[in-house]
C-alpha cells in the first residue's frame, strides 16, 4: 500500500517531507556518479547543506507531534461468522446457492482499516548536494486522512428512484465523499418502479433468509449490486414488499416494508462482511435501523458501527399503533417506552426512536435544527429533540454540479456560463417562451415557480397575489404536480391571462432545467423549508430567488440591500401574502429600473459555491469525531 493510502498520519507526514528528502538524496547520488566533481566555492559549499540540515530538523519535532497527537490506529477486531448469523436472525440460502466468487468479492469489500499498513519511511540522513534543494519532487494531490467506510441507507436515490430532495442528496453526497477519501455503500430497496436499464445493470452478489418480526416467517433477501463513480449501490430485493410502482403507497404497506428494509440491510452487512465505521440513515423510512443497532444487530458484526440520522423533512415520521410495529419489527419491548418509540397512549413513532438511538441526528441547515426545536416547526416532536440536542446538528445541503450546470446542461436551449449569462439568459427565455405558448418577448420580467403543489411550498401565498402580479409586464410559469385545489388553481389562471401564464402541472425534470435558464426570479415562499434546493439551482443558473425567511431559504438567500448592493435574492418573513408581493415588487423595480445592479447580481450568484463540497467535508467531520480510534 502507497503511504499516501494508509490510514497512518505518521506514514502521511513521512512521506510528504522526509520521504520527499529521501528521493532528493538518491537522484543527487546518481548524478554524483555520472558527473565529474566540481569545486565549488566555501559560501555554496556551506549554505546548501544549512538549508536542508534545517528543513530536517524542523521535521523532527512536527513528526514527534504527529506522534503524540495521533496514535496509531489499532488493529480491526477479529470478524465474528457463524454466531453472528444467528443473531441477526438470517439464515442463509442452501450451501448451493454460494458460490466461491461470493466469499471472493466479500473479503474484497472489507473495510480498509484491516489492510495492514506499510512500514513507516526511514529516517532520512542529511544531504551533501546543494543541488538536491532544488530538485526536491512535490506531491500533486493530498489525500483527506484517515479513512472511513460509511454505509447509507435510504428509500431512494437519483437516477434510480426519486421524488424529492432525498433522492437528489442520496445520489449527489456520496459520490463527494468518495472524493473525500470515504468508502462509500448506498443500499437501497429494489423496487420495481427502477428503470431497466439499471435493473439490467445489476449484479447478484448473494442471498439469505431472515425472519421478521413475530411473523413467524422467513422471508427471501436478495442482494443486486451496481457500481458507479466510486460508489457501490445495494440494492435489498423482494418482491413481496418492493413490487409496488410507487416506493411511498400508504402507512398500512409502508411500515411493514420499510421495518424489512431497515433489517435487512443491516442483515446484508453482515452477509456480504462489510462492516463500515458508520451508518448513515435517512428519514422515517429508515429510521429503524439505529435501534436496531443498539439492539438485535449489539452482538454482530455490524454492531460496532456508529449511527447518524438525518431528518430532511420533519413533518413525515411513521407513526402507527404499536401492537402493529410490534409486530412487523420484532423490536424488544424496551424500546416502546415515551424516551424512545411511544407516542401518546397507544402509538410508536419509527422517526422518533431513530432519534434517540442515533449516535448524532443532522439536518438539511442550521436555522431548521433550531427550528424544529420550537412548537411552530417541532411537529410534535420539539421537547425530544430539544433533550437531544446535544448530538444535533444542521448541514445545509448543496447541489451537483454535474447535473446542474448551465454551461454544459443538455436540456436547456443556449448553454452559458457567467461570461455571458445576461444575454444568453435573454436567448433561453424566448425559447421557453415559444415552447410554452407565451408571448415572446425578452423584456417582459419572468418569475418561475417549480415545486409539489402541497401547503407546505407557500402556495396559498402565492394564489392570492397572482391578480396584482399580472401587470402586463409580468410572466409566471408553474412547473409541478400536488394536491388537486393548487393543480385547479394554476389552470385557471392559465386561460385567465393566456400568453401570460402558463401552468404545467406534470413532473419534467428536463423542462425545469429550461425554466431555471430562462426565468428572471424564482418564487419559494414556504411556509417551512428544511433546506430546499431550488433556491440553490435557480442561483447557479442566474435567476433570482424570492424566498420566506425559513430553514435552509434563510440560510442560503441574503436580502438584497438597495443602498449597499449586497445580497444575492429577495426575501420576506412573516408568512403573509401582502409580504410576498412586497418581495416580488422589489424584485420587478431593480429589474426595470436599475438593470446593472440586478445583473450583477445575477453574476454574484453564479459565483456563488453552492455545490456539495463544503457541505461533505463536514459530514466527514462529524464521521471523524465519532470514530476517534
């Protein structure tokens, strides 16, 4: 193993200098052999070999720091087999089915703790060639040290299965923290609904029987594998709970898949022996499974593993009656007390017995981790999360630059990049223009909106205010499916004011790659918003985002200041309709009336990182201050 891989901060620092020393030397004793000798003067003979006997000795004490402040990692504690099976109550498919290549790809996937680390570099002696100062070699890249394997377990991830935000962090943070020096595993459920393209993609890496609950059944667990940019996905396949065409049906067909799906991946761990530093689960659905941890999976292999729980929107959190969750998890009675499950007289809460069991809980921005601490946003849950909040903590979400990038982004009509956004930005309006049937005109002030069409996204606001937005000078396009009373109401609107109004009640991921181009501003007046990734979207492409003062919004969106110029959107607080066409006004009179600032702006904005970079470096962080070993 190269010292630049090794988990060892000694073997790192030791490379990076003294090693870069050692090469130096060697290269000066090989010119010295095929080159005469030349004299040289006293003063060149006596300053070379001060600088490098210096560069030395100030290694020596970094590395004894080194030393004293990171130990050695100990070594992995030997693996548990046969028992651990039984304790996870898997039981493994007929000797049949396994095949050598299974234990092969096994012992592949171990973490890269157990590899053995190489010998530290040797000391290096002081050279005598001035001319090994300058042909010292310097590294190209420097991996994050050390390593950690992390395991995350959801209910969906883009491009397999997605309908919302949690499917767009569960594709974008892993592959960054595999970057980051990570060895990344996602496992998600198989369901039906995948493409075929990726169902055919899969490879069969294994299977077992693992009973469930007080079923008194052994239900089938599959294992399907797809491998991707560093990371590999897992899927859990069973066609008795993931046949649906929807992951989301119903709590009555959830609870039981999802307390499935929580146990068998860290069944599947087990089965396919890798065992990561951590575990880290999102929302309601996988919930379970730092409870489980702590409690049928404490004596196996995967019982070493620290847990995080993110909370990407509190609102959604498994709540039913506990003989039923009782029955379909097979959880001790223990855990069904008010400190953990139980809620009210009669029910349990998987989201909230996540929390409690989880190691750390995290979510999607700063300001909602305080938020949901209050009654206002707690959902019931504010005075649980107020006592854990300790272990809480808020990382605001970012977006992929892969898939959001005007300059490279194949369903936009002219790519651009903050070079020559503001004209291009005026090519890409008239052609979302003609293709949505408005009237072409680039002067006319474009406000864009896409989002589910639920209570949650503001848009009670927003119906109340459509008269006085439609000025004639004024265009929206409503982009997003919901609830049948904002579906009805956007249509209106569109015969209304037709060629002013358009209303595309459909889910177009291409279409809201043209709208993020072509608008002028972007409308997200939630009445709650965990982080929300529109903003951050419509701020890369250079459209202008009027947002309500919640959660990630406030996080992400400053208040344009007309005397300072600074800022980079429009905001409002108060959840109040006369407010948000306050915002909206503002927003219309920069743009009419002094075009320059509000391009720069739009430039300002562009520039502005809001990829997943930052945001995975401190989830590393937080994975490095639970696994101190």
């Amino acid at each position: 193993m190269d010292p630049i891989d090794s988990p060892d901060p000694q073997s790192f620092y030791q490379y990076s200098l003294k090693g870069r020393l050692v090469m130096a030397r060697k290269k000066t004793e090989t010119q010295s052999k095929k080159e005469p000798a030349v004299k040289k003067t006293a003063a060149a003979a006596e300053e070379a070999p001060a600088e490098v006997k210096a560069a030395v000795k100030a290694a020596e004490p970094a590395e004894a720091a080194v030393e004293a402040a990171e130990p050695a990692e100990p070594a992995a504690p030997a693996k548990k087999k046969a028992p651990a099976a039984k304790k996870t109550a898997a039981k493994k498919a007929p000797a049949a089915k396994k095949t050598p290549a299974k234990k092969a790809a096994a012992k592949k996937s171990a973490p890269a703790e157990e590899a053995p680390a190489e010998a530290a570099a040797p000391e290096a002696p002081a050279v005598e060639n001035s001319s090994a100062v300058e042909e010292v070699p310097t590294m190209q890249a420097i991996v994050p040290q050390p390593r950690r394997s992390v395991a995350f377990i959801g209910s969906e991830c883009h491009p397999f299965v997605k309908t919302g935000g949690l499917g767009d962090v569960m594709y974008a943070l892993p592959r960054v923290l595999a970057s980051l020096n990570c060895d990344v595993r996602v496992i998600l459920p198989r369901y039906a609904c995948i493409p075929k393209k990726y169902q055919d993609l899969m490879v069969y890496r294994g299977e077992f029987y693992m009973d469930l609950g007080r079923t008194g059944r052994s239900y089938y667990v599959g294992i399907m594998e797809y491998v991707c940019d560093g990371v590999v996905y897992d899927f859990i396949d069973n066609e008795e709970f993931f046949s649906s065409g929807n992951p989301y049906v119903s709590l009555v067909d959830d609870i039981p898949k999802y307390c499935f799906f929580s146990k068998a991946a860290l069944a599947a761990l087990n089965y396919l022996d890798w065992i990561p530093d951590i575990v880290h689960c999102h929302d309601w659905q996988a919930a379970l499974v730092p409870v489980y941890l702590r409690t049928l999976f404490q004596d196996t292999p995967v019982g070493r593993a620290r847990s995080v729980l993110t909370i990407h929107n509190l609102r959604f959190q498994g709540i039913y009656n506990i003989p039923t969750i009782k029955y379909w998890s097979g959880l001790p009675d223990s855990v069904f007390n008010m400190g953990a499950l139980k809620v009210g007289h009669e029910d349990a809460n998987m989201l909230k017995g996540g929390l409690a069991y989880a190691d750390r809980i995290t979510t999607v921005s700063g300001t909602y981790a305080q938020e949901i601490q209050t009654s206002e946003y707690g959902e019931t849950l504010e005075n649980h999360l107020r006592y854990h909040s300790g272990k809480l903590r808020g990382i605001v979400n970012g977006i992929d630059y892969g898939m959001w990038n005007p300059k490279t982004d194949a369903a936009v009509a002219v790519h651009y990049d903050a070079s020559d956004a503001i004209g291009k930005k005026r090519e890409n309006k008239l052609a979302l223009q003609e293709e949505l049937g408005l009237v072409k005109d680039e002067g006319k002030f474009v406000i864009g909106l896409i989002s589910r069409l639920t209570n949650q996204k503001g848009l009670d606001l927003v119906n109340a205010i459509v008269p006085q937005m439609m000025d004639g000078n004024t265009q929206i396009v409503v982009l997003g499916t919901g609830d049948r009373q904002y579906e009805d109401t956007f249509r209106y609107y569109e015969g209304a004011y037709s060629g002013m109004f358009s209303a595309c009640i459909q889910y177009d991921e291409a279409r809201a790659h043209r709208i993020y181009a072509a608008a002028d501003a972007l409308l997200v007046p939630s009445r709650f918003e965990p982080c929300g990734l529109t903003q951050l979207n419509a701020m890369h492409y250079g459209t202008l985002p009027i947002v309500r003062e919640t959660g990630g919004l406030k996080d992400t969106v400053q208040p344009y200041n007309v005397f300072t110029g600074e800022g980079n959107g429009f905001t409002f607080d108060r959840y109040d309709a006369g407010l948000l066409l306050d915002a909206v006004n503002r927003a219309k009179t920069l743009y009419f009336t002094e075009r320059e600032r509000w391009d720069e702006v739009v430039l300002r904005d562009m520039a502005k990182d809001v990829s997943w970079e930052n945001s995975a470096k401190q989830y590393r962080d937080l994975y490095l201050e639970l696994t101190q070993w």
